[in-house]
C-alpha cells in the first residue's frame, strides 16, 4: 500500500458524488430504460444550472483560440476581466471595488484553497455554521486547520449570527467562513446581522471570509448583497459557475484586502500560474449587454421554479422551514417518513456494496434516516436527491437538498413521482 499524507484522514468523501454513483448504477437498470418500460432517472442532487455559457461567451471562446490567444495570463488573471468584474459590483451590487483587489482564480475552489493555505495553520480554528457545503471545510482541514461547526437551525435561516460567533470564538479562533446565499439551503445572512458579524470578528483581529457564488441568484431584495460594502477587510469569493452558467469552464475570482493580493499571488503563481486563458477571454463576454438580460432571464426562472417547487414539497409532507431566497436549492426535512414500518432499506444498498464504496447505500446509524431516504426514492421514485449527510451532523438525520436548478417539467414529474411512492 502506497503511504498517503495524514491530512487526507481529516478529508471525509463527497457522499454528493457517491450517492450520484449510485444513481447511475440504478439509472442504467432495466427499471429506468424506456425500452423495457421503465422511468429514466431524474438528477435533483447536483448543484449544477440546465443554462449552459451564453452565445457570446461561447462566440468569445472560439474567437480566443482562433487569434492564438491561449498563452499564460499573470496570475492575478486578465486585468480587463478583473476591470469588468469590478465594474459589475459597481452597477449590480452599488460597491466601488478596485481591480487591483481581484484575483481570478480556477473556479471559486481554487479561491479557496489559496486564501486558507495563505491564512490558516495547525492549531487555527475556524468557525462555519452546520449545514455548510462540505468542500469549505475540507479547504480548511487540508490547510492543516480545525473547521468547528457551529449548529444553525431554522430561527436563524440556517445561518451563524454575531451573538454565536461571539459565544463561540476562543484562542485559537481565527476567523469565520461564511456561504450567504448557501449551499445547502439557499438562505443568505441579513445585510444588518452580516454587518453585526463582520464586526465581532474585526473586534477580535480575525478574518471574515464570504463565499458569495450565488449572490447572483439572489431572489429577495432584502438579501442580495454583497459583504464587500462591510469594508476591505472581508474576503470574498465568486464563480463564473452558477450565475453565469459556465461551470466546467473552471473560473472564478475572489476580492483580497489590498496586504494579501500579493501573497496570494505568489501561492498562485506557484500552484497553477494562472486560469485558463480561454476561460478568461471568454469571461469577458459575461458583462456584455446580451448576457446580462440572458442571465437575468435565467434568474428570473429559477424563482419561478422555486416557487413551484417549496410548496409542491410540503404538500407532499417534505417540510421546508426556510424558504430560499437564493440560489437553486431546497433544504426539506423529510422526518416525517423516517419511521421503521414507512421506510424499508433500500435495495440500492446491496448495489452500492457491489461497487465497492464504503458506506454507499447503508444507514449511517441504526435507525432510518435522509441517506435511507434518499436511496429508497432513487429505488422507487427514479428521483435523485442528496441526503444531509454531507454538510453537517447536527441535522444529517432529517434533512435532504434538493436542488431546483432542473426543468419545470422534471420538477413537476419529480414530485409526482415522489408523491406516489411515498403514499
């Protein structure tokens, strides 16, 4: 056996992926083929828009690579591109920020990976609400540093608040990372308890740093603003993913305090020299006219989804404590059919254990829970789900993501099938 790093002990697996495995076993079974009169399988458990990049970026990729423009950038990326986003937060967001404090990145987990490593060490604490998305923790854990989650239940919309912060925070805190809007639950942080935030963290010489890669997909003006007017001293992190619709194009930027750009430059120098330059030409095209009204159409969509979906589930008895008010996700409990005599074990796990995969397909605990649940609706729905599992235990039991970034019409055929199988 190959001698592998400890940090990799600290690095738990991305059930997201192992349940969507799982999935595909069970959608290349007779069961989901239309030929043998079966029912394909429906994706609601990736985080991914059905929107792809817009004409004119994908015009603007096929004109960079027909000019040869496919050379190293400067690490800190194209400075027209860092101009442009600056421009955007300007007229979106209503926050002058300087070109100069941008750093493009390879997507918004490359922003992560560089401002942990250029800020956090062993015997570091950072503080995260629970749930969170898995991979920020990870950033955290792979750095060396501890992530302590911090339960966030539905009063506080999922999320951290000042007066937890504050109670939570100890010696070897050194800073919070946040996700407003979220992922899983796409709740954001009021403008006045973000400000609140940010301020007992200055006041205790930590760092406050905010992943912003659904801001875009804000849905209630009450919520759609940047931490960025809090001063520049936050971090921010951003993608060219969600919003913009170009997720395997692998490009995302983060906004520094100006003493960190140039650490953060020469981490990236030396990781990656720099994003892919296709993407980043492309990237331009982002903030022309066209694309913005594309975008905003699209926005405009997915709050129509949602409003179809968070109702349509607790008619069904999926509870939705807190309605999204951004990105494209659902956090439901689904408690009420966790009870033995209504939910068996899934058949899916004697096929997860034939691929292999620890744990893919069987109950984290004795009792049922969202992981038995969402196996058992991918069995006997052909819905694909996400079960809590990867975002926190405190709610790991009961909760379930959904993610509404599909069709209208594989959402309504969704709930009807979910409908059906669990009454």
């Amino acid at each position: 056996m190959t001698r592998t790093a400890s940090r990799l002990e600290r690095i738990e697996p991305f059930w997201v992926m192992e349940c969507a495995k799982a999935a595909d076993v069970i959608a290349r079974s007779p069961a989901c083929d239309p030929a043998h009169g079966g029912t394909p399988m429906i994706y609601l458990n990736i985080g991914e828009p059905d929107f792809t990049a817009t004409p004119a970026v994908q015009r603007a990729a096929q004109a960079a690579i027909a000019a040869g423009r496919t050379q190293y950038t400067h690490a800190t990326g194209l400075p027209a591109l860092r101009e442009r986003i600056a421009a955007w937060y300007g007229t979106r967001f209503g926050v002058e920020v300087d070109p100069a404090r941008i750093v493009i990145t390879a997507g918004a987990s490359a922003a992560l990976q560089l401002v942990t490593l250029a800020l956090f060490e062993p015997g570091d604490e950072v503080l995260m609400p629970d749930p969170s998305y898995p991979c920020n923790r990870h950033f955290v854990s792979a750095a060396g540093a501890t992530p302590r989650l911090l339960p966030a239940g539905a009063g506080a919309r999922f999320q951290l608040d000042a007066a937890s912060v504050a109670a939570a925070w100890g010696p070897a805190t050194r800073g919070v990372l946040l996700a407003s809007p979220s992922n899983p639950t796409g709740t954001s942080i009021a403008a006045d308890e973000m400000a609140a935030i940010v301020q007992a963290v200055r006041a205790r010489g930590g760092v406050t740093i905010v992943d912003e890669i659904y801001l875009g997909l804000s849905y209630e003006e009450a919520f759609g603003h940047s931490a960025l007017a809090l001063g520049d001293d936050v971090i921010s992190i951003n993608s060219f993913s969600k919003y913009f619709g170009m997720t395997g194009w692998r490009l995302g930027w983060m906004v520094l305090p100006p003493d960190l750009v140039a650490p953060i430059e020469k981490l990236a120098q030396n990781l990656y020299i720099c994003a892919s330059s296709v993407a980043q030409h492309a990237a331009l095209a982002c903030f022309e006219p066209e694309s913005l009204q594309a975008y905003e159409q699209r926005r405009a969509e997915f709050r129509r989804r949602r409003g179809f979906i968070v109702p349509a589930l607790r008619q069904i008895g999926l509870d939705v404590p807190v309605e999204p008010d951004g990105a494209f996700y659902v956090w439901f409990d689904c408690s009420r059919y966790l009870a033995p005599e209504t939910l068996r074990v899934s058949p899916a796990a004697g096929r997860g254990a034939a691929l292999g995969r620890p744990g893919v397909g069987a109950s984290p605990s004795p009792s049922a829970s969202s992981w038995d649940f969402c196996f058992d609706m991918m069995d006997r729905a052909h819905v694909a789900l996400t079960p809590g599992r990867d975002f926190g235990p405190a709610q790991a039991e009961r909760f379930v993501r959904l993610s509404f970034a599909s069709s209208m019409a594989q959402l309504e055929t969704a709930c009807e099938r979910l409908a059906r199988a669990l009454r």
